[in-house]
C-alpha cells in the first residue's frame, strides 16, 4: 500500500467517525463559531510548529473560509463544503482523535493528513474562494 492510499484510508476512516458531528456542528451557526474560535486558538499556538508548515496555508484558508462564510461576506460555500471544513477544524482542534495529539510528532501527522486531504477535496471551492477574496482586495 503506497502513501497515498495510507492518507485516504485514514480520511475515509475519520469521516466515518467523526463527518455527523462535523455536520452538526456546521448547521448551527453558534457551534461554527464556537469550532472557529476553538480552532484559531489552537493555530495560535502550533502556527509555529515546524511540524505545521506544510498545512500552513490549508488552516488558514480554512478558517477565513469559515470566518468569511460566518460573516455573510461569502456565499459560495455549499452544505457539503461547509461540512468538511468543519470536519477538518474539528479534527484539528480535537485533541484525543485517532491519534491523540500529546504523542510525540505522531499525534499530529494524522490532523496533517486530514487537513491536506480536504484540502485537495475542496479544491475547486478553495480556488472560487482565493479568487473570491483576491477580488475584494482590489
């Protein structure tokens, strides 16, 4: 079994898990906040985390996307796309998920995966989000 498989098994694993609550989670616009404020605080304190680098720009599209969504700034989120961000910040913020994050450097390559493999998901909405954002700048 390659890398690649490995990452999408484990994503497939953990939307079975945890994808309901993620959805729960994403229909109430009290529980979305909560989730983002639980999130942001916990990239506060690994944004800088060697570890992290790689997801960098992920979470923090992540939670602009989110924010903005929130916000009412951005519309363009469908129900399915709002789920698996939540399902991906959720997972991240989640500190005892299936590899409990308090062990060493391994607890958090399977946030990583998660996190990288909705990103890849999402694609075409993180572009339409990217171009979306770039064109309130100007």
């Amino acid at each position: 079994m390659n890398a690649t498989t490995e990452e999408q098994n484990l994503f497939e694993k953990v939307k079975a898990i945890y994808m309901d609550r993620a959805r729960h989670i994403a229909s109430t616009e009290k529980k979305l906040r909560n989730l983002l404020d639980k999130a942001s605080m916990k990239w506060q304190e690994l944004s800088q985390n060697p570890t992290f680098a790689q997801v960098k720009f992920q979470v923090e599209v992540f939670i602009r996307m989110i924010r903005s969504h929130l916000n009412k700034k951005y519309s363009g989120l469908s129900n399915r796309s709002l789920g698996l961000l939540a399902l991906g910040l959720f997972y991240f913020a989640l500190p005892t998920d299936l590899i409990p994050d308090f062990i060493p450097f391994v607890g958090y390559v399977d946030d990583i995966t998660v996190l990288l493999a909705i990103f890849k998901s999402l694609q075409s909405d993180i572009e339409r989000f990217l171009e979306w954002e770039r064109s309130q700048q100007e």
